[in-house]
C-alpha cells in the first residue's frame, strides 16, 4: 500500500508496513521529522502497560537499556526504509535490517512509565549493505542514551 511520506508525521499504521516488529516489540509509535538519508526523529510512547515492567522492576519500572537501543535501531530501519521510498527504490520488499553491533553506548537517565522517547538517528555511512548509525535517546529534551548502531541487511 502506497503511503505519502512527504507528509508527517509518519503514523503507526505505515510503520508496521515498513517495520517487521509487532506487539510487544514494535517501539516506535511515530516519524515527526526526516531527512532522506541523513536524520529521523521519532517517538515512542512509554506507558505502564509495556509487558517488560512486570519484571523490570516490580513497584520500580524502568525500561531496559537494551530495549532503548533496539527503539534507536528500529528509528534506523524507518530512516533506511522511508529513504528508499523517497528515492523511488523498489525490490527491497522482503529484506530486513538486522543489529550487529553497538558501539559507544551510554545511559545517563532512566526511563519510566509516562516519558515519550524522543529517538534522533542519524546514517554516518552506508557500506555496500549495512547502514551505520549514531542514535541518541531523549526525554524532556534531556539525553537518556546513546550509541552507535551498525545494521545489515538480510533475507527474510
């Protein structure tokens, strides 16, 4: 199904279209800005509902570090999906964009039910079919997290 990327912000009904993640592990609820193959900013909403503060931590939640990384590289294949619809790429329907590595990640603030997320994702280099980037995770304007993300590309 056709969506017009040029008008934002980017919904969740056209994400689960780009994105192969579902429930519970789609963590990206909207695009509010993009640049074809520069920059992405997106957001995910945090709430107590999330499946992962039954046990992390009971009567204390906090959302996984790891999770806050995988919300960055999930910001990264939106960055590398809608880039390739906006240059009019066909032919990558069926391929998905798998985590290799993480370089440099730090955490500096904790996420709690209530935050929205603000994911800032930038594409430092593109390498035959991998994508680099450098992802920093926000709350309230203040940095929570940050790495660099290297994806490939595979079959399905």
């Amino acid at each position: 199904m056709p969506y017009d990327i040029s008008k934002l912000p980017v919904d969740a009904v056209c994400i689960q279209n780009l994105l192969p993640h579902r429930y519970p592990f789609l963590l990206v609820d909207r695009v509010t800005e993009f640049e074809p193959d520069k920059r992405i900013r997106a957001i995910k909403n945090v709430t107590i509902n999330e499946p992962f503060f039954n046990g992390h931590f009971p009567g204390a939640p906090v959302m996984p570090g790891v999770l806050i990384l995988e919300a960055l590289a999930q910001a990264g294949g939106l960055l590398t999906h809608l880039s390739l619809m906006e240059d009019g790429c066909t032919g990558k329907e069926g391929k998905l964009f798998y985590l290799v590595k993480i370089d440099n990640a730090k955490f500096s603030k904790m996420v709690v039910p209530g935050d929205q997320l603000e994911l800032n994702v930038e594409l430092k280099r593109k390498i035959r079919n991998m994508a680099l980037y450098q992802g920093v995770a926000c709350v309230d304007g203040k940095q929570v997290a940050c790495a660099d993300i290297l994806c490939a590309e595979g079959d399905s």
